[in-house]
C-alpha cells in the first residue's frame, strides 16, 4: 500500500485553522499539546462518531477539559482539519 505524506506546512496550517476556530466559536484557546491530544481521541476511538462528509473528512465529538466540541476529522493527513459550531443540527452521511 502506498502512503503519501503530506508536507508540514499542511500539517501546521490545519493546526492554525482549527485553533482559530476553537477559539472564534468556543472561546478556548488550544496549545498544540492540547491539539494532539483531542487528535489522539479520534484515533483511539475514544471521541464520539458522527457521521461522514467525505470519503476522507469524519465528523467526531470530542471533549477538551469537560467541553464538548465537534471536529472534522481528516483521515488522509491524520488530523483535525476544523471544528464546527455548537449547538447546531448538522448533515452528515
């Protein structure tokens, strides 16, 4: 099977985006420790399946010290790509 990788700045800028988006709709701000921490969630099955958007994008609620956040979850880079609003029904597949 082959494995592409994927360039660091991929990597950093879903770290960016999603720490904004924590920040702008949860008022939290999330290190990058924090950050792989709530990654870690989703691949250890510990975080909440919600559906799918894409073949490659899963939406999962995770919790970050008792909050409960909803991420997009982007299996070919392996990471959180962004996080969507609380509160709000959304459609996935």
């Amino acid at each position: 099977m082959l494995v592409m990788r994927h360039s660091r700045s991929k990597v950093r800028n879903n770290y960016i985006h999603t720490r904004r988006r924590i920040a702008q709709r949860y008022g939290v701000d999330v290190d990058r420790a924090a950050y792989k921490r709530l990654c870690g969630q989703i691949k250890n099955s510990r975080s909440v399946y919600l559906g799918r958007q894409t073949p490659s994008r899963t939406v999962h609620q995770v919790s970050l010290d008792g909050l409960k956040l909803i991420v997009v979850y982007n299996s070919n880079v392996g990471n959180i790509c962004t996080v969507l609003y609380p509160g709000r029904v959304y459609r996935v597949v």
